[in-house]
C-alpha cells in the first residue's frame, strides 16, 4: 500500500547525514554566544591580544609567581564543553538529561586535559538518553512522597557512574580520533592541500550536509588549534561568504528574469545576514556552477594558508560582520583577502557559465527553491525572498472545490482552521467549496488543496501528491488563507464552474457533513452523548492555576478526565502531541489534543475551556485561553467551529477576557450544546 512506502525516501544516507547534522548544529548553535565571548575574550586578551592583560588572558605569574589561570583556559576546558553537552542532554529528556549529560562531561574534560567538544557531544546525549531509559524501569511504580528522593539520587549514581565511564573508557577513544583528525588537517596544511577540502565542503553546503562536517569536525578542531596558536583558518572553511557571494553577483550581471531581480537581495541576506543557504537555489538551477563555488572557496583556504590568517572563534552565522569580529589581531589582511578573492573566482567562473547559458527564468529558480527545501526536509525561512510565498507543491490546472486541512490527529487544530477557512470561503462568495478536516493517516490524493501546519508539511505531501500544499503557522489568521481565497476564486472563474448549487449542504451541516466525506461517521453538531453536552458549565474555569504550558496541558486534561471523558491515558497523548506539534493557534488560544492513536481513550466528546488573564508561555507564544478537545465522531467539531467564529473576532476575544461570570463565556458560545 502506498502508506506503507512514503516515508522510504526519508531514510535516504543523506537524509541520515542531515539529521545527525542538524542534531550537532542544535548543540552548538544555542551557544554560540558563549563561543563569542570567549573568542572576544581570547582575542582582546591574551599575550598576543589587542590588550594582553596576565589575569585574564592566563600567562605570565602573579606576585606570587604562581601562574596566572586567566579565563581563557577555563572557559574553553569547562564552560563551553559543559553547555555544549548540557544542551544535548537536554535536546534528548529535557533538563533531568541535560544535567546528568554534564556531570557525565566532565568525566572525559579532566580525562583529557584538552577542550573536549567531541566528548561533550557523545556523553550529553548519551547521559540524556540513558536516564530517560532508566526512569522509565520505575516511571508509576514509586511510592508516593519518595519521588524526590529516587528522582535525586538516580540522576546522581548514573551520573557518577557515567562520569568514571567517560574518564576511563571514553577519554583514549576521544584522544585518539582528536589526534588522528589533527594530523590528517595539519598534513594537509603542510603539503598545501587544504584548499582541496573545498571539493567536498561546497558541495556538501547545498546539499544540507554542512552542519555534520562543520560542527561535527571543523568547530572542535578550530578551538583546539586556536587555543594553541591563537587562530585557526578552519573557521572559515565553510563559513567563508565569498563563494556564494560570487555566484550571486554574477546573476545581478549576467542572469535573467526573477533570478537576476532577486539576486541582490539575496546577496545582501547573504553576505550581511549570514544565511548562505539563501544562494543553495541560484546553484541548483544551474547545477554546474557547484564548479564556481567550489573555485571561490579553494582561492579563499589557499589565500589563507598563504597568508597564515585564521578566526579565533567560530563565526555564526558566516556573516562578513561576524567574521571579521573573530578574525586575529594579525590576520585582517589575509582574511579579508580571503574573502574578496574567493569572491572575485567565483564570480568570474559564474559569469562564463551564465553568459553561455541560453535560460535562466523564474520558472526554474522557483523549482529550484522547492528542491532546495526538499533536499532541506523542512521549509526554507529566507526562500520567500527570491520566489515569494507559495503553495507547495504542483500547480493546480482545475477548479478547487476540496480543500481539506489535515494534523496529526485530525481532531482539533485541523477542525479549528477547517472552520476559519471554511468561514473566508463563504465570505468570498464559494459556499459550495468543500472545506473537511482530516487526520494525516488518514489523507489520500483526490484534494485540490491540502493546509498543514508548517511542522508536517512533509508527512501530507507524499500522500496528496496531485494537491497544491499550504504550510501555515498560525491557525487563526494566517496570511496563508487569503492566498487560498484568491486560488478558490480564481481558479472557478473564467468559465469554470463548482457543484450545483442544490448538492450544497446547509451551513449548519458542513462540516459533519464534509468531515463523513472522508471516512468519519459523522453526528449533528452538538450531539449529546448519554445525555451529557460537549460543553459542560463545570468545565469551564475563568482563572486557571497554570503557570506553564504542560501544566496548562494537565489542567485542561482533568477537566476532561473528571467529566470522564477519556482516561488518563488521554492525557499522556495531549503532552505527545505538544510535543509533535504545537497546538497553539494564535490570538491567544492554544487547544490541546491527544495524538491520532489516542482516539481509542476518548470515551465521550468534551471540551474544557480555560482562561489565564495573565496569559502563560506556550512556546514563545503568549495564550490566555486553553481549550482541551476529546471528540467521537466529530461531535465537537460544531464547538470548535464557534470557537474559531469567536477567536477570529477581536472584539468577541475581548469580552472574553472581560468575562466575570462563567454564564457570560457560555453565551459568548451561542449555546453551542443546542
């Protein structure tokens, strides 16, 4: 069956490498700012620093003749590994992992007596995982009131005893492949073959593969060579903005159409901003400038090793301004150099492959640009600047008349932003438009249009292949459903025609009646459920106790469980799929649900609402009003309707938050157990 193949192709080898890359980058990049610090530190003052202070730059005695310690030193053995490894810890079980990933760090620091990032990177996620392992023997089987007690000393005996693990055992594996990587780098700086790295580095950059050799290999070499000699030019293997700044001057010169328009803001994002994926599209189109990018970069590393020039520290993202603020005291000239005569290649091997080319058009960096992400697995943050936003996917070349919106379960954010399109639809004068709500599993290709949020774009496409894909991140009012207004309008004018009129369902009726389209079995709206209404006055608090969005997500859930409602297993489903995907829908409402799978633990349809006047965290987002959602046969698709009706309203979202009185919220709802 075609479900059980589409997700083969993501278990490609370089699909493999680009999430073992993106997992290195996410310990890395969240402290880059402490990798800064240090490199300001370093290059201000130590002995060869703009200011050479003893104290702090650790050389020379104190008046003691005791050698100074400085900052340098115990930053770069300590600071930067222990963060680095806390963060993984914490990327695999949360604080509990990242605590026990650093205690287990310092094993392999002191065992080493070197900067030890590569073993921060294996034993933070190792400490992260294993303690999840094994709090997972006893989860539910510890007395109450000994929680704390077995919490604190299981993460302390593990801890330790992954401490002595990585002292003993981790530390001469760590040592050696330190070594042999140091000695493979400084061969091939001393027979001059460094620039050929840029054969596999500029490739790798377009292709997504950048992060596993850069913060796999490159970064944890560079400290360690910079801490020895002050500098390393391993810094600017990867992260040099002249290749790609070359390849877009040349399309501002010698491209056409939407390539040449949009090349110089590209090369503004690019070379001030830092975001070098922003040229990967100009490359695709043209495979054969890979040619142009990889010149650039062998003239920009050979530039280097002429000049002995290197960064003190990394440079993130590889903005120009970045990399001069690590560039070393004595290396401005060569870097600098670097960076303009990698250009320079670059732009003169562009320039002969696009003055010999005969297209270059809007069509092809667009289809660029959505290779570019595939390749990517996740939408591009920067590719609206060159070909603006899109419907992902095929272009649509019939009317739309079945749009469905799809999430993991297809129970509550899917039903809410079903409802708040469905609403624009008939606004613009299409009510016979067919707009369902659907679980991902349960999605098969005979949609014109799928609406994802952006975080699942991927797991809808290959099952809606024909369809034109929607990625949106704010449910409530996002921009996305304008442009699908104006697709629905202007693909059913110019003598195309919907569906009769009289096959339109009643406004009341759609969406049961839509959502039965595809294999629910669908109920009026509002049903009761033995004798009992979605929305209940007990379920409703105006001023709930959470301070935090998982704690948001149990106080929505016992509401539900007391009505009994569902079990507690429902609930353990709510916080998987926060997990997942976010649920939060914007203006200030996030409505928790439980996962597909956890269908089977919904005994009857609920809906608890409550309000937090001083709004909580949910994500980085504000949300005030927290809707927990269990549904049987779409029975609360009629509420979540109301809800989305009252949420897309400033003025109703207002008296909400004015509301003193429960009956007030439950008016607000127009009697929606009716």
């Amino acid at each position: 069956m075609a479900t059980e193949t589409v997700a083969k192709p993501r278990t490609s080898v370089r699909v493999g490498v680009q999430k073992f890359g993106t997992f290195l980058s996410g310990m890395i990049m969240p402290n880059i700012g402490a990798f800064i610090a240090w490199g300001l530190i370093t290059a201000l003052f130590i002995e060869k620093g703009w200011i050479p202070v003893p104290a702090i730059g650790g050389f020379g005695t104190n008046a003691e003749g005791v050698p100074n310690v400085g900052l340098v030193g115990p930053m770069v053995n300590y600071l930067l590994p222990l963060l680095i490894a806390y963060t993984g810890g914490r990327m695999v079980y949360d604080v509990r992992g990242g605590v026990v990933g650093a205690i287990a760090t310092m094993g392999v620091i002191v065992g080493t007596g070197i900067p030890m990032f590569i073993g921060a990177m294996i034993m933070g996620p190792l400490g992260g995982w294993t303690m999840k392992k094994i709090d997972s023997i006893w989860d539910g089987r510890i007395r109450p009131g000994f929680e704390m007690l077995v919490n604190n000393f299981s993460a302390g005996i593990w801890g330790g005893i992954l401490t002595l693990l990585g002292f003993y055992a981790l530390t001469p594996v760590v040592k050696a492949f330190t070594a042999g990587a140091g000695s493979a780098v400084q061969f091939l700086v001393d027979n001059g073959l460094l620039p050929l790295t840029s054969i596999f580095i500029e490739p790798a950059k377009v292709l997504f593969l950048n992060n596993a050799i850069n913060h796999g290999v490159l970064t944890p070499l560079g400290i360690q060579q910079s801490l020895e000699q002050g500098k390393s030019m391993l810094f600017l293997l990867e992260a040099n903005p002249g290749p790609g700044m070359g390849i877009l001057l040349a399309y501002m010169f010698f491209g056409r159409g939407a390539a040449r328009a949009s090349a110089p803001g590209a090369a503004i994002i690019h070379f001030l901003g830092g975001i070098h994926e922003i040229y990967f599209p100009y490359v695709l189109m043209k495979p054969i400038l890979i040619l142009a990018a990889i010149g650039g970069g062998m003239t920009g590393v050979a530039t280097l090793v002429v000049t002995n020039s290197g960064l003190v520290a990394p440079a993130a993202p590889g903005s120009i301004i970045a990399v001069l603020a690590q560039t070393a005291r004595d290396s401005y000239v060569g870097v600098i150099l670097s960076v303009i005569l990698a250009t320079t290649v670059s732009f003169l091997i562009a320039s002969v492959i696009l003055r010999a080319s005969k297209n270059t058009g809007e069509d092809d960096l667009s289809a660029a640009t959505s290779r570019m992400e595939a390749m990517k697995g996740k939408k591009s943050s920067v590719s609206s600047a060159l070909v603006g936003e899109r419907g992902e996917g095929t272009v649509l070349t019939r009317p739309v008349q079945n749009i469905v919106f799809a999430c993991d379960a297809g129970m509550g954010s899917s039903a809410m932003g079903a409802s708040v399109l469905r609403n624009k639809i008939k606004a613009a004068g299409f009510p016979d438009i067919k707009v369902t709500n659907s679980a991902i599993a349960n999605l098969n290709d005979i949609y014109d249009v799928v609406v994802t949020h952006e975080d699942l774009t991927e797991r809808a496409q290959p099952r809606t292949s024909s369809a034109m894909h929607f990625s949106v991140d704010n449910f409530m009012n996002s921009p996305r459903y304008d442009e699908i207004v104006e697709l629905v309008r202007s693909s059913n004018t110019e003598g195309t025609t919907t569906e009769p009129a009289a096959a339109v369902q009643p406004a009341a009726a759609a969406t049961a009646g839509a959502a039965a389209a595809h294999g629910a079995h669908a109920a009026e709206p509002g049903a009761a459920v033995e004798g009992k209404g979605v929305l209940l006055r007990e379920s409703v608090v105006l001023n709930g106790t959470a301070t935090d969005r998982d704690s948001a997500i149990d106080e929505a859930g016992k509401l539900l469980l007391d009505r009994g409602a569902v079990d507690v297993s429902y609930v353990h489903a709510m916080h998987e799929r926060e997990e997942s995907v976010s649920t939060y829908m914007g203006s200030f409402l996030a409505i928790p649900h439980g996962t597909n799978d956890a269908k089977e633990h919904i005994l009857h349809s609920a809906v608890s609402i409550i309000r937090y006047p001083e709004g909580i965290d949910w994500g980085g987002k504000q949300v005030k009003f927290v809707v927990g959602v269990a549904g049987i046969n779409n029975e609360h698709l009629h509420i979540l309707s109301s809800i989305a009706k009252i949420f897309t309203n400033k003025a109703q979202v207002a008296q909400l938050e004015e509301a003193g009185t429960v009956e007030e919220v439950l008016e607000l709802f127009g009697k929606v157990n009716a």
